[in-house]
C-alpha cells in the first residue's frame, strides 16, 4: 500500500496519507464545510454526482466535488415541481 494517495476536491488535486477518508479530505482541504457537511447543510459527490459518506474510504484518483446544499438535492440534479 502506497503511503500516499492523490486525490481531487473540486477539480484541485492534493495529496494525503493513504487510508484517508472522506472525513479527513475535508478538515486538510476545504475545512469551512466540514461542519456544514456533518449538520447536512453540504455534500460530498463522487466525479459522477454520487453522494459519498463522510467516513468513506479514498483510493487514489478519486474525484470529490463538495459544495453547500441551497436549492439542489446531493447528486446535484436541479429539483423539479412534480406539479408542472
């Protein structure tokens, strides 16, 4: 096992411990959303929009989007009126 990983956290790659998890890309990266991921006021997709949890395991080459929720379910996808 290598004893670092590169990772990308909304397109900007970076380097941590192997063995990190989604958790610990957070704190080192984008620290202002942890809190805010933890209380579900933001979220964290995989490169393909997949809501990832925060105790998730990284490999290598993973790509991570985080950003805060506002108007748009985790995967991304914009909400629609089911009565238009």
């Amino acid at each position: 096992m290598p004893g670092e990983i590169r990772i990308f956290v909304n397109e900007r790659g970076h380097t941590l411990p192997a063995g990190a998890l989604v958790r610990d890309a957070l704190r080192t990266i984008v620290p202002e959303l942890l809190p805010a991921c933890e209380a579900g006021e933001a979220f964290v997709t995989d490169g393909r929009g997949i809501p990832l949890l925060l105790e998730a395991v990284l490999e290598s080459g993973a790509i991570l989007r985080a950003a805060r929720g506002g108007r748009r379910n985790p995967a991304g996808a914009p909400e629609h009126d089911a009565g238009a």
